[in-house]
C-alpha cells in the first residue's frame, strides 16, 4: 500500500507560522491583587512565626498560599512599549503577540520575546556592479522597512536584520546589473534617467525578498550612482561630447530656420530679387554669423549687390 502524502507534508512549519494575538489581560489588576497578597502574605507568616497561640499554623498557611499566588501572578506581568511587540514563547512553541502598549498580565511560565515593530532604515555598503551595458558603476541605496509579522520574524530566519540587510544589497545588485547607466537616447529605462521608477523595481524587488521574514519594505532610494572611478573621466568626456554634439544640433536647426524665415519675408515683400547664387551665398553668410562661437567682424559693403 503506497501512502499518499498530505497536503502540508512537504511544507516547513515556518511557512505555515502567522502572527496571531496571544492571550492576556489588563496587568495593573493584577498587579494590585499580587501586591495585595504578596505583602499580606509576608505579614500573615511573620505573625505566624512569632505567633505563640495554636493559629500560628493556620496563618502560616495562609502566608504560604498568598506567596505562591503572587509568586504566579507577578512574573506573569509584562510591559509593553508603544512601537514594540511581546512574542509569546511557552515551552518552545509561538502562543501568540501582544501589540497592545501597556502593562498585561500573560501566561507566566511562558517567553516573552521584545521585538520592534518601528520603522528601520538600513542603508547598504557602497557595491561595484556592471550595469547592463557592461560599464562599472557604483551603487547604493537606504531602505525603510518595518516588522508586520513578528511570528515570521523571529522564527522564519535566523537573524531577521541581517537577512534584511543581504537581502537589500542583492536587490541592489540585481537591479544595477539589469538596467544601463543612461540610456543615450534610446528610450529603454536606465538608472540615471528614470530614477522614479528603478525605486519602484527596486522596492517591489526587495519586498518579494523578505517577506518570508514577516518584513515590510516602506521605501527605497538611491543614494549613490555613479560610473567607478576607472573609467569616470572617459565617461565623463563621453557625456561632455554628447552635450556640445546636442548644443551644436539646436543651433544648426535654429539657424537653418532663421534663414528660410529671412528669405521667405524678403521674397513675400519683395525686397530684393536674389538668384540662386547670391541666394548660397546669402545662406552660407547667415549660417556663419548665425552658428560661429565667436562674435563676427562687421563688413560695410560700399559698392553694389553684385561687386
């Protein structure tokens, strides 16, 4: 006979473990009940002890069952900041958390774990990663992150701050390799010219990551992008040349298009009638004036249109 396994067989117990609220009450109640009978309790055994009548032994009783309640209800008192959370541990097995701040009152012989639920920021180690183009660049970013499962937290991983943390900086990493520096022009997405949404990627990127852990991913941010120092000064000139190549194009176009504005209104009011020569000359002189870095010399011509 073949057994069939079930349906959670194969699955880790951490998988299946979820932050639930654990039991507990209000603690200042029971604080005051366990004063009450701890000190009542050290007053009825110091009477019994020095007691000389037959009731000695019956306040003795008395005392030690009052000591053995308090003794019960007072470990059992925990205090809970706002921004932390009790995880509830009774002979290795999770019972639950308490979130509420306040002073509760739970099971007392079990755990109580701290664990903060505030927000985090964790900002990774400057990396050196290709990017898709293959260029050495160097990379960093700040994540904002917060607890929202403290069952997953403490049980799924090991250390879930460290593993935040590894996790950040492949994601880091990955996102670098799979984009370029810049974009040149194409329209593809790259790290410099579309920033907005590489911290969308890599926000979404890293929340796939750690979620296991019970984490939240707040927000992302690059703080650090920039091509390694090797190559930075011939990427620099790269950059350089491509700005004074795109300068140079909107003065041709904005030349181009004085000329014909000029030639159009001198033919439109009739002016002056210009042949085709005089015309290329016309262009040529106006493109120089129009396109040259340097202020032009002024030529006064004292003869006619055509010497």
């Amino acid at each position: 006979m073949v057994m069939q396994p079930s349906a959670g067989a194969g699955k880790p117990a951490t998988a299946q473990l979820a932050e639930h609220e654990a039991w507990s009450v209000r603690g200042v109640a029971v604080l005051v009940v366990g004063q009450v009978a701890l000190w009542t309790g050290i007053a009825l055994l110091i009477s019994a002890l020095t007691s000389a009548s037959g009731t000695g032994g019956t306040a003795a009783l008395w005392a030690v069952i009052l000591l053995v309640a308090a003794g019960l209800l007072l470990p059992g008192l925990t205090q809970v900041v706002a921004g932390e959370a009790r995880v509830v541990q009774l002979f290795g097995r999770y019972r639950g958390t308490v979130r509420a701040a306040g002073l509760a009152f739970v099971n007392p012989f079990t755990r109580r774990r701290k664990v903060s639920v505030r927000l985090r920021n964790h900002e990774t180690a400057v990396a050196k990663v290709n990017d898709a183009d293959g260029n050495p660049i160097e990379i960093a970013a700040v994540v904002v992150w917060q607890v929202q499962d403290t069952a997953r937290a403490l049980y799924a991983v090991d250390d879930f701050p460290q593993f935040v943390a590894f996790q950040a900086e492949t994601a880091v990493r990955h996102i670098a390799s799979s984009y370029p520096y810049t974009s040149h022009g194409s329209g593809q997405l790259s790290l410099r010219d579309n920033a907005e949404e590489i911290t969308g990627r890599l926000s979404a990127e890293i929340a796939d990551r750690v979620a296991p852990a019970g984490v939240a991913i707040i927000e992302s941010r690059l703080t650090r992008l920039s091509y390694a120092p090797e190559i930075a000064q011939a990427m620099l000139r790269q950059q350089q040349a491509s700005a004074v190549v795109g300068a140079r194009q909107r003065i041709v176009e904005g030349a181009v298009s004085m000329v014909q504005l000029a030639l159009q209104r001198l033919k439109d009011e009739g002016v002056i009638e210009l042949d085709e020569e005089r015309k290329a000359a016309m262009v040529s002189n106006l493109l120089v004036v129009l396109c040259s870095e340097q202020a032009t010399q002024q030529v006064v011509n004292t003869g006619s249109l055509y010497q």
